[in-house]
C-alpha cells in the first residue's frame, strides 16, 4: 500500500488527487480503525495510521478519514491550545487549504473563512499568492503552509501575506526542511529539470531548499516571528497517540 501511495503521488497531481482520494481512503480506514493512534481532528482512533510520502513513504503518517498528516495534527493542537483560532469567528484566509482543514475550519469561521489556491478545485478563491485580491487589513489571521517552497519570489508573497493582515493580525506559514539543513536557503533558476530540482531541494517541484535563515526570510517581509517549539511541551504519551512529527518548529507570524 505504501508503494502505491508514493506512486500515485509523484504521478498525480494535487488537483486531481483532492477530486477522488478521500472517498477512497475513508474504505481503508474502515479496515484500520483501532485504539492506539488518535487523529484529533475528527476523533477517530485506528490501529494504525496510513504510510505517506513522495520518495521515502513515513510509517503511520496518513489519517485516512480526515486526511491529515504529522504536521497537520500538530497544528492542530497548537491553534487550539495557544492561540485564539477556535475563541470565535475570525476574518480567516487559508492559501493552499489543506482537505482535513476545511470542514472544521468553516464550521469555526463561517463566510469569514475564505479558501484560495492557484489550482485547487476545493478552494473558493483562485489566486496567486504573488498578488493577493484582497485589500490591506482584511484578515485578523492567515494559514500558508508547504507553498513558499514552489513560488517564484517567496518574499514578496509572504509580504503579501502581511499586507492583507490586519495590525495585531497572525499567520502561521510552513515549509518544509531536508537534513542537512543548510545555514542559507539555496536557490538557483537555472535548475528547471525536475530530476534535477528533486536532486538539489528534495523534490521535483520545488524551487528553493530552505536553510537556519527562514525565520529571517518571514522578518523580511515584516513579521515579527515566534519560532514555537510546541511540540516539546507536549508528553511522550501525546505525540506517539496522534502521531506528530518529532521536530516540528511552528512559525506564529504576528503583524505589528
């Protein structure tokens, strides 16, 4: 099955796999559902999670009901248990919306929840994320995650991400980190074959390898950033149960 998956996923793309994987998935959860591992999201218990991965598929990785992944219960918890996510609505904007977001996040949020993603054929908003549609102090929080990495200039859309926060506005935005990790991101335009961009930043459609300089990369752009070990705080007990990831630094974006 893990095979499968990390086939599927190098050859699909992600706007066609959002269109058919839940339905699919959620008849393998049946056969998995258990006790041991606990997606908070939709609190559901299974005996093991799904494998999940381009290149390396990660064990008990993939929640198959709610689709979420390691870093995706972790986030989870963190806006539940340290910021005011779930305290009321909110003016919400999420880039690139993960599928195990969607339905939580617009039941919290309602009309003020709004999707955008350049391809998605889930989200409410097509949008480059190089230029936002939205006027400056829109939204009091915003979610970007695992999208700098594909973008031409990440700055200036990170940048925007600020513009369109309002002051005392948040964001959270992720990316990925492969180890060795580099003190300065690399990037060169001239590496446009995917075999060589998978070579050089660790997967095929990625245009930078981000390095110890990224918490820097996002003050740039005008945030001031808390880089939050959470994960750290949480027992043993908690991050083998929902399967977390085990070095996970949240990037918790404030706008002044």
């Amino acid at each position: 099955m893990k095979y499968l998956i990390s086939l599927v996923l190098r050859k699909v793309p992600r706007k066609y796999l959002q269109l058919v994987n839940g339905p699919l998935l959620k008849l393998a959860g049946l056969w998995l559902r258990g006790n041991k591992f606990t997606c908070p999201i939709i609190d559901k218990s299974y005996r093991k999670f799904l494998s999940y991965g381009r290149i390396n598929p990660r064990p008990n990785a993939l929640c198959p009901d709610s689709l979420s992944l390691e870093r995706h219960r972790l986030l989870w918890l963190y806006l539940k248990n340290k910021t005011n996510f779930f305290e009321k609505p909110l003016q919400f904007l999420h880039i690139a919306p993960e599928q195990c977001f969607m339905k939580p996040f617009e039941k919290q949020h309602g009309e003020g929840y709004i999707t955008a993603d350049l391809e998605s054929p889930l989200a409410k908003v097509k949008m480059d994320v190089h230029k936002i549609p939205f006027d400056e102090n829109t939204f009091d929080t915003a979610m970007c995650n695992h999208v700098m990495e594909h973008v031409d200039n990440d700055i200036l859309a990170m940048s925007e991400i600020h513009r369109i926060l309002k002051p005392g506005g948040w964001a959270i935005i992720q990316v990925p980190f492969f180890s060795p990790l580099p003190d300065i991101t690399f990037e060169d335009r001239t590496i446009t074959n995917p075999k060589e961009r998978e070579k050089a930043y660790g997967q095929d459609d990625h245009v930078r390898l981000y390095g110890k300089d990224y918490p820097e990369r996002l003050r740039s752009a005008g945030f001031e950033v808390v880089e939050d070990d959470y994960i750290n705080t949480l027992s043993i007990e908690e991050v083998e149960r929902y399967a977390l990831p085990k070095n996970e630094v949240i990037y918790f974006c404030h706008k002044k």
